[in-house]
C-alpha cells in the first residue's frame, strides 16, 4: 500500500489525532516509536499526555505506560519486537496501513495478546473490527499486552494508588473474548464493585438509585460464577446501607453465612420501608364513561417478547377497546402471530386489528386523534426515526415512559435526552425500590399475570413437594439454591418441556420464586395463578395490594428464613394448601392484566 495522497508525516499525525479516542484515563505516558524524525523535533502533542520518541525497544523505561508503534512499511514490521520489551503492564497501540501484512492476525507475536482491533477510516472515523473480513479501511489501530497481564490485578493497583476511576474504567474495558473461565467471568465485575463504591462515596446523593443499580448488576454477574465470593456480598451489603435500606444488606450476609454454614447475626431492629402502593382513587370504568370520546391510545412498543409491557397491552385493550389502543410498530405476537417469538413467556395474545401505516399514524397524530402516546422504549431499541415521528407529529399529545426492564435505575432523563418530550406527564416503573429516589413523575407497576393464562380451575388435592425451575445466574440465586440441592436434594439443573413444567407445576405443594436479573419476576405471579403456595424473596418493590405473608403467601428474607419456613410447610401440607387457595384467589382480585392495566389507567386519568 502506497503513502499516497498522504505522507509519513500526514500518516503520524493521522495516528496521534487518533489515539485519544481510544486511551484509557490512566495512559499518561507514551513512547512513540518509528516515528518520523520531523514529527519528533517538533515535540508531537497529546493533551495533557507525555510523548517521547524512541527507536530502540531496549530503551523501553518502567515508568512509560505503554507505546504508539508507527508500521508505514510492509517490509518492516517491529511489533514483535516492541512487544518482547514490553514490562507487565504497559500496553502497545500499533497504527498499520491497511494491507500492513499481519496486523490481521489475533496477535502478531506468542508473547503478545490482542485486547481490541479498530479499522481507521481516512476521514478519521473509528470502527471496531467484526472479524469478518468486511473492512478494508486505511488503517487498523490494534491494542495489545504481554501475554501474562492481569487487568484485574492491575485495576486493584490503579485503586490501591488512589485512583478509582481508571481502575473502573479498565475494569469496564476488559474485552469479552478474554473472559474465558469462571473465574475471569466473576472476578472481573466483583472488582468492579470496590472502586465504584469509593466513587459513589464521592458522588454523595445524587443518583445513587443509578449507581446502586449498576452495582447489583455487577453483584448478580459476579455471583452468578462466584456464588460464595464474599467482598462482592459485601460490597453489595454495603450500597444497600448507603441507599438507606440497612436490613437488606443484614440479610444478605446472612445468606453467604447461612451457606457457609458461619455464625451469623439475628436479624436487629433496623427500619423497613412501606412496601404497599396507593394509586389515584379513581373509578376507571367511571371516569372513561364521562369522557367526551373514549380514550386513544398510541402504544409504541419493540418488536420482540416484552413480559410487563404485552401484558398492559392485553389488559388496557379490555378497558379501551381493541380500535383505542393501537400498537405501532404492528407487533404480530400479540395479535395471534409469531407466538413462538416470545421465548416460552406467557405474554401472546390473539388480539384483533390491523396494522397502521407509518403515515397514517403520523396524520392521526398531527390531527389530535390520540389522547396519549405510551413509550416502551427504556433501552433505546426502536428505530430512532420511528420514535422522532411520533414525538414531533405528537407534540401536543402526553406522554407516558413504560419502564418494565429488569434495572432499578432512574432513567427517565435519560430517555428524555435521547428523544425530547414536549408533554411528559408520568413514568411507570416495575423496578422501583421501595425508599429509592426518582424522578418526581414516576410511579411503580409491577408485573401481573395474564387472565388468558389463568387456569379455570385447579386441584389442590395430590399435590406433594417443591417445584422449581430456572437458570442458576442472577445474585445469591446460585448460593441459595445449590445449598437446597445440597442438603435437600433439590434438582437444580433439570431441563422440562413446556408440558413437562405445566404438568410439575400442577403437582406441587410449593413453588419457589427467586430474584433474577429484577427482583419482580415472572414465577411470582406465576406460581399462585396456577394454585401452587407461593414461596418468594420478599420484593423490595412497592406492590399494590401484594400478596400477605402467611395468609396468602410465604415470604422469606434470606436463606435461613427460606430454609425454616420451606422445612414448616413441607411438613404441614394442610396449611400450605390453604395459602395456596387464598394466593389464587387474591392474585385473580388483584394481579391480572386487566387489574394491572385499571392501576395504570388510574395513574394516568389523574394526571390528564
């Protein structure tokens, strides 16, 4: 590959202008090495960096951070050399032309590993490589690191010396393909935890309901393949304190004790928050009645399987009328197609009507002929054009955030950043911990079960036992329920057809309900809905009407009380079938679709 139109030099500073886009925070010294003499008189700049040129690997000193190689000849190519000089933590950037031979190799050398490969663009722009043979840019920009380095260790350096924000951000760019075991899968976001602690310490109060919810995702990452590794229950115990809520972190280092079979603490006399949900004291059927016209809703949801958010849409088409709430994009599912696309979940419905065309949508909008817009879209999934459409042909319409995912996080601003919102008028959130701040316009909606689901009756006679089933990730599930496998023979990793489950479920004393990515799950309405006695985590989430300890549930905190209270009913099957009985029945009164759906639409008749 020829230098022209470009030059040696115009090459360099090609690879210095693009380097910052790619440096982590702790990178403050570099060598430049095969640099142009004339790039290397005129004191190359970096922000805020320190450069210096080098020639020779052998003058590689301790106290760089890493090397930006320049590879301009085919014929010559050093990297194995640089490399080979390289200490334990420094880092080589090599910046090739694009038909340099072996910069499409994983690693050009035995002693090297590559973390990450980027195609350059002549216009500057930045792509990581797909490893498909696609890109044919001008330049590639690789990343390496001696064969033997640790980021893991090298992250816990970076906090030991008082830096926690590289060492998170090195943390967070540990690339996926090097995380092989077990181990290097937990240790990696358990680590993670320690620094964003110290940050969080900084940030004071201001989202920490944000900072809390990625560092359970960290927690349910790491204990998901290091199911006893106590600094991450710790860590964790600790950011429950912080939010304010100091009896979850007491039960979950009882659960790690428990398992362990360590002393541990009886629980104290900390606070608890309400966990119950008032909404408007509305008459929905009342209040839709006495409108001028029935309400219009515009649903703009994703196009794949959506628990919480297909079941509204079930239930607020029972209150409105199929022609009133009109989902766009068309979503087959729900309307007696695709049934396979929702995964196993019980959220497909035959519902009638037709597809709008993009067009029309935008004219019924413009018009006023919807009374609101509900926006699914927490993750930023739906094409951004549809969701512009909307909002700009909607300007005068309210709006309404449906968050349903599994984060607890606030990010009402976030979504608002990313598509701006003239009428804003409510967020409804499943993952909304009891205690937490958020946005003064969101209220919580957990899940519901789908009425279409519900069997018309059930046998509470010949049921024995305990059912589960699920996978062992998510938190202290894998803890919990290795120990129940271990000491009461539990099977853990049993796979069942979908008439397999229905049949199991239907011959089950007790079901239990674990946390999974959210601590509001599918199986806890599941479970009661099909007359099997609830045995659930109690939700740190405000449920209205939720289900009462004993009288139509069991709810446990952590695994001694999960152990005790499984142990009472298994052996007093009577008492279990009448919660189950009772569960059913509250469950059909208050957590159906059409239930959930009414709470929403009382939410929102009082907020129009």
């Amino acid at each position: 590959m020829t230098l022209a139109p470009r030059g040696t030099d115009a090459v360099a500073r090609l690879a210095l202008r693009v380097l910052p886009g790619v440096l982590l925070r702790y990178m403050r010294r570099f060598a430049l090495a095969h640099f142009p003499a004339s790039i290397c008189k005129a004191s190359p700049a970096l922000g805020g960096h320190e450069l210096r040129c080098l020639d020779n690997p052998d003058a590689l000193d301790e106290d760089l951070d890493g090397v930006l190689l320049l590879v301009t000849d085919p014929g010559n190519n050093p990297v194995s050399q640089w490399g080979a000089a390289l200490k334990s933590r420094q880092c080589l950037y090599v910046f090739a032309l694009g038909g340099t031979a072996g910069m499409d190799d994983t690693a050009p050398s035995p002693a090297l590993i590559r973390y990450y490969h980027w195609a350059i663009g002549e216009d500057e722009t930045i792509v990581p490589d797909r490893g498909d043979g696609s890109l044919a840019p001008f330049a590639w920009l690789s990343l390496y690191y001696p064969a033997g380095y640790d980021p893991v260790a090298h992250a816990r350096a970076l906090l030991l010396a008082g830096a926690p924000g590289s060492s998170l951000e090195l943390l967070e760019n540990i690339p996926a393909h090097l995380l092989l075991s077990d181990e290097a899968k937990g240790m990696a976001p358990a680590e993670h935890m320690l620094p964003y602690l110290l940050w969080d310490k900084a940030q004071g109060e201001h989202n920490r309901i944000g900072r809390f919810s990625t560092a359970l995702d960290d927690f349910n990452k790491a204990t998901t393949y290091l199911p006893g590794y106590a600094p991450a229950y710790e860590c964790m115990a600790l950011f429950w304190e912080r939010l304010g809520l100091p009896a979850r972190a007491q039960h979950l280092r009882r659960t790690l004790a428990f398992a362990q079979d360590a002393p541990y603490a009886l629980p104290g006399g900390s606070p608890t928050v309400d966990l119950d949900v008032t909404y408007p004291k509305i008459d929905v059927k009342a209040a839709l009645a006495a409108r001028p016209r029935p309400l219009r809703l515009l649903y703009v949801m994703h196009a794949g399987s959506d628990y919480g958010g297909d079941l509204l849409f079930n239930g607020l088409c029972e209150h409105l009328g199929d022609a009133n709430v009109v989902d766009f994009p068309w979503k087959p599912m729900l309307h007696g197609e695709l049934h396979e696309a929702a995964d196993g979940y019980p959220c497909t419905f035959t519902r009638p009507g037709k597809a709008l065309p993009v067009q029309a949508v935008a004219d019924q909008l413009k018009a006023g002929d919807f009374d609101l817009i509900l926006l699914n879209d927490t993750l930023g999934a739906l094409d951004r054009s549809i969701v512009e459409l909307v909002m700009q042909c909607g300007h005068n319409t309210p709006v309404v955030l449906l968050d349903v995912w599994d984060q607890c996080g606030d990010y009402v601003d976030v979504v608002c950043a990313r598509t701006p919102i003239a009428k804003l008028i409510a967020c409804v959130k499943r993952e909304y911990i009891a205690g937490a701040t958020y946005h003064p316009l969101t209220a919580p909606l957990p899940f519901s079960y789908a009425s279409t689901e519900i069997p018309a009756q059930v046998s509470y006679e010949h049921r024995h036992g305990l059912f589960w089933a699920g996978k062992l990730a998510y938190g202290d599930r894998r803890i919990k329920l290795e120990w129940l496998s271990r000491r009461r023979g539990l099977d853990i990793h049993r796979r069942m057809s979908q008439a397999e489950y229905q049949a199991a479920m239907r011959s089950a004393l007790i079901g239990l309900s674990l946390f999974g990515n959210g601590f509001d799950t599918v199986r806890y309405w599941e479970l009661p809905a099909h007359g099997v006695m609830l045995l659930a985590e109690r939700p740190p989430i405000p449920i209205p009407n939720n289900f009462v300890d004993g009288q139509h549930a069991a709810l446990f905190d952590d695994l001694p009380e999960l152990v005790e209270k499984l142990d009472y009913y298994l052996a007093h099957p009577r008492e279990a079938r009448t919660i189950a009985e009772a569960g059913r029945k509250h469950l059909l009164k208050y957590h159906t679709d059409y239930a959930r759906a009414e709470q929403f639409l009382q939410i929102v008749l009082d907020r129009l």
